[in-house]
C-alpha cells in the first residue's frame, strides 16, 4: 500500500507539493470493501484524541470567558466560535500557513517530533479538534453560565479560593452540558471532512479517515465499500444527539 | 480576637455594575459582637449591604475593618478577598451545594489543614448540634425547609467564622419552626459571641434575635437603637 502520497481525486484543490509534501505517485489505491474498517479505527482514534485536547482547551476557555470579564473577551469568543461557519478551506489554509513545515510552529515540532504535523495523523488531529472546539467552547460556557452564581459565592466565603470553587462547585453543576459538549465534539471529530483534506491530505491508513474513504469509494462508483462506514457513522451520530438531547433536556427542568 | 467590632462604611452608587435597581447606598454602622439587626423594606439596600461585607460587592467608597483588621479601604486602595474574610453568610436561598451530602456541605467551609476525617467528625458533630444529624449522608433535595436551614446554619457555624450575616434565612418558615430555630441560633451564637447581622423585615424576628437594630430606607440608615428600648412598640 502506498503511505507517502496523497493519492485520491480530486486533488486539483488540494495540492501538497506547495506545502513541501512529495507525492511520488498520484496513483488511485483500489480499496477492498474489507479495507472499511481500517478508515473507521483511524476515524476514531483520531476523534478520540482530538476530544481530549477540545477538552482541555475548550472547558478552559470556556471557564475563562463564563467568569472572568476582560478587554477583548468578545474577541476571543469571536475566535473560538468562527469555525462554525468559516468555509473549511479557509480554516485549512490557515492552518497550513500557521502549522506547515515551513511555519515556526510546524518546524518546532518536527524537530522535536521528528514527524511533520502536516499531512501526518497530527495534522487530521489538529483538523478534528478546529471543528470540535467551537461545541465544546459554546456549550460548556453555557453550562457554565447556567449554574447558580450563588453557590460559588457560597463556596468563597467558605473560603474557597476561586479556582477551588470552579473545580468543586461550578464544575461538577454543569456536567451534564459538560457531557453533552464532549460528545458533540467525538461526533463532530468523527465526521470531519474539509478541514482534514486540506491539513492532513487524504493517505490510505495514515490520514484517510472514513469521511474522506466515503468521498474516495462514491467518486469511484463504489458505493458498496462506502455502506458499512456509512451505516456506522450515521448510527453512532444518532445515538450521540439522542444522548446529548437528554441530558441537555434533563439539565434544563428543575 | 473574637471581640473585635466591626465597622462599616459603604457607598455605592447607581449604575454599578451587577445592580439591578438605581439605588444609592450610603450606610456606616458598628456592629459589636452580638447581633444586629438590619431592618427595613425589601430594596432598602440590606443584602446590598451584607455584599460589602462578605466582599463579594466592592463599594465605590468606605472602609470595612474587624477590629484593626482592615478588609477594603478605598483611601488605601485595600481589599482582602472573599474566602479571606471568614465571614459565614446564610444566603436568603442558604445556597446548599445540591451535588454534596449534608455533611459534606458542613465539612467544605472547614479549613483545608484539619484532616479530612477530622472535618467530617466536627461537621456531624455541629449537625448533631443543630438536630439534624440523622440528614449527615443524604443530599439537600431531600431536606425540609426547616432541615435545609438547620444544615446552612450548621455549615456556618462549623466554619468558625470572625463575623456571621444572616439574609433573611428564617423567612420561608411557619411560625413555630421560626421560633425555635431562632431560639437555639441565639443559643449557639451566645457560646462564643461575634458580630452577627441579621437582615429582615418583620419585627418579630428582630426582636427575637436581636440586640440592636439599625434602619435602613432607601440606602441610608434613619435610626439606630438598641432593642431594650423597644424601638419596635
């Protein structure tokens, strides 16, 4: 199997020489309809990753922008929930000029990693976590926003300090929306497209997710490899807002 | 040390961020160990008041100090923060955290160096002696009005605060539960006496509990006396 070029059509929009990725070949790999699975692991694995760091980075921003009043705190929220509605090639050309091998960044972490986060399983990370990002920023915030302002006043004149009535009190009130973000965010990751074609090219086991696989077996008139992943994603999606719908519904009654 | 009084010098003007009506509150008072009631008509700047002094509400201008301990002053620009203070406040909603047992309630406003064992032994044991002991392991949407108050009252006392404010916590209640649980507050707050405040607007609670009162109309104090005087009658 062919693991060093971006392979698939089209890639007229999409061309990794200028970025400093070498295509030997741009041959079209023929997948087998047992070669699904293998998209589908990838596309897990990568949402799972990407849902940790939108965790970490998200409840954070989220929690800052919820409590603490700030010059260009509506900037910031501006930032965050952009990639909502920014066409996907416009997010991947800024990741790529942000995050390529040419860029600081891309170059600092090649020479720690020894591994380019541009077309890499990094790069369809990074991908995921710009889409999930803006969910997880406006839910948990809301979640956030919603709990009882008197409680963690409470908790302060208990002596808490504020970040110990974050973490004791406003935190665990909002769990609910706090799940609820999480998984909207592994959905979101899961089915990322554009994002991930433009940073992280389409390579068969290596950045080729199932979204992109999809792509790849309808323009070849392969629909049967494309149903197991199709069926897969659309079931978990549904179960996933199914999930988020109670307990965001449950979290609102008294 | 826990005969410090408290003195209190507020201003605070309209349009201040977070305030809800056009009020301007202009009050200074001592409050000497023992409690005081502030009382006057809902809007007249009461709970306004007792938020200067926790620290959650910073006044424009004025001086907050226990004693020669100095909270705010806006000459100096000081300003201890909130969880500093060791004031107990029993919020008018008494504000349990719902996703804690009562005796969790009880044990988190004890200080962080007593070991966690020790804290659950003094928080059952201030539950014992507010007579809601047996509430120790079950969560606040279980509780009675009457038991809720019980709890919040044993959270702070439990915490051994400098100063104590009490927002109106015995509103909610009938008549014959009120006159007891203020029977056994003023009880336990006469074993080791602070400056306590008590807000309210019905004569019967003040007098009950209190040992002076200071009114309050429309953010400024109109009188001050003591209740031997029988400022009510």
């Amino acid at each position: 199997m062919d693991h060093t070029g971006c392979s698939s059509p089209p890639s007229t929009f999409m061309r990794p020489e200028a970025f400093g990725v070498r295509c030997p070949h741009s041959r079209y790999e023929s997948l087998t309809s047992s070669m699904e699975l293998g998209p589908l692991l990838l596309s897990f694995e990568i949402a799972a990753t990407a849902t940790v760091l939108a965790a970490v980075i998200g409840i954070t921003v989220a929690a800052v922008l919820a409590n603490l009043r700030f010059p260009g705190r509506d900037l910031v929220d501006v930032l965050f929930t952009a990639p909502i509605v920014m066409p996907p090639t416009v997010l991947g050309y800024y990741v790529l000029v942000a995050l390529g091998r040419r860029s600081v960044l891309g170059q600092a972490f090649e020479w720690l990693t020894g591994t380019s986060i541009v077309f890499t399983k990094v790069g369809a990370v990074v991908a995921a976590v710009i889409g999930a990002m803006p969910l997880v920023v406006k839910s948990v915030r809301t979640a956030l926003e919603e709990t009882d302002p008197t409680l963690v006043l409470a908790a302060r004149t208990l002596g808490a300090p504020p970040l110990r009535a974050f973490f004791t009190i406003q935190l665990p009130l909002a769990y609910r929306g706090i799940a609820a973000a999480l998984m909207l965010a592994f959905a979101r990751s899961l089915g990322d497209f554009g994002v991930t074609l433009m940073v992280a090219g389409n390579i068969p086991g290596e950045t080729q997710t199932a979204a992109l696989a999809i792509y790849d077996a309808i323009q070849a008139h392969r629909e049967d490899d494309a149903r197991l992943m199709i069926a897969v994603l659309t079931g978990l999606v549904v179960v996933l807002l199914y999930v988020v719908g109670k307990l965001t519904a449950r979290e609102r009654s008294p | 040390m826990s005969a410090a009084t408290l003195s209190v010098r507020v201003s605070l003007h309209a349009r201040q961020r977070g305030q809800e009506r056009g009020l301007d509150l202009d009050v200074a008072f001592e409050v000497p160990p023992g409690v005081t009631v502030l009382f006057g008509p809902s809007g007249a700047g009461k709970s306004r008041t007792l938020a200067c002094i926790a620290g959650i509400v910073r006044p424009q201008r004025g001086r907050i100090a226990l004693g020669d301990d100095v909270w705010f002053d806006s000459d100096t620009g000081e300003l201890l923060a909130i969880h500093r203070r060791r004031v107990a406040y029993v919020f008018q909603s008494l504000a349990l955290f719902p996703h804690m047992t009562a005796a969790e309630n009880v044990a988190y406003g004890i200080p962080r160096d007593v070991p966690p064992p020790e804290r659950r032994r003094i928080a059952v044991e201030m539950l014992t002696k507010m007579r809601v002991a047996h509430l120790s392991d079950r969560r606040p949407r279980t509780f009675s009005g009457g038991e809720a108050q019980r709890v919040a009252l044993a959270r702070a006392f439990a915490m051994r605060p400098r100063v104590m404010l009490l927002d109106e916590p015995f509103s909610a209640l009938d008549v014959g539960v009120k006159k007891e649980l203020l029977r056994e507050v003023s009880e336990r707050l006469a074993d080791d006496p602070i400056p306590t405040i008590l807000v309210t607007h019905q004569p019967e609670e003040a007098e009950l509990l209190g040992e002076r009162v200071v009114f309050i109309e429309e953010g400024r104090i109109t009188r001050t006396a003591s209740m031997s005087e029988g400022p009510f009658r």
